[in-house]
C-alpha cells in the first residue's frame, strides 16, 4: 500500500508540475481560457493567471518531494474541483 500511494503522490506531483510550467510561459493564453467560462470578474483574471501556474509548480513541487504531502493532497484535489 506505501508503494501504491508513492506512485500515486509521484504522478500527480510530475502532473501538476508538467501543466503549470506549460502555462508559465503564456498567461496571455491562460487569462483568455479563464475569461471564456465567465465565473469570474474581468479584474481577477488575468492576476489568476499570472500566478495560477507557479502555484500549480509549487503544489506539484511539495507532493514529489513529499513536504506537507496531506495538505498538498488536499490543496490539488480543491484545484481539481
């Protein structure tokens, strides 16, 4: 079961790290994505958008590493939903 919930941890780790840092270099691209579903006010946007991916990174960072690995497990799932 430890080995399951490494590899598990791993994945999601290496997932979120790969998805943020493809978003680093274009939040022009992410701030129109998110402007697209409307939920959000236009003045939050593109700040979201800016730090959306380096928060992604230092999420995907702690559960491959494996610091405060609960919270980052719970903080990914919230970003999922």
């Amino acid at each position: 079961m430890p080995a399951l919930v490494l590899v598990l941890r791993l994945a999601l780790g290496s997932t979120l790290i790969g998805a943020g840092a493809v978003k680093v270099p274009h939040p022009e691209q992410l701030a129109a994505a998110i402007a697209g579903f409307r939920l959000l006010p236009p003045s939050v946007t593109a700040p979201l958008a800016i730090a959306l991916p380096y928060f992604e990174v230092l999420v995907g960072l702690y559960l491959v590493i494996g610091l405060f690995t609960r919270i980052a497990a719970w903080v990914a799932c919230v970003q999922f939903v």
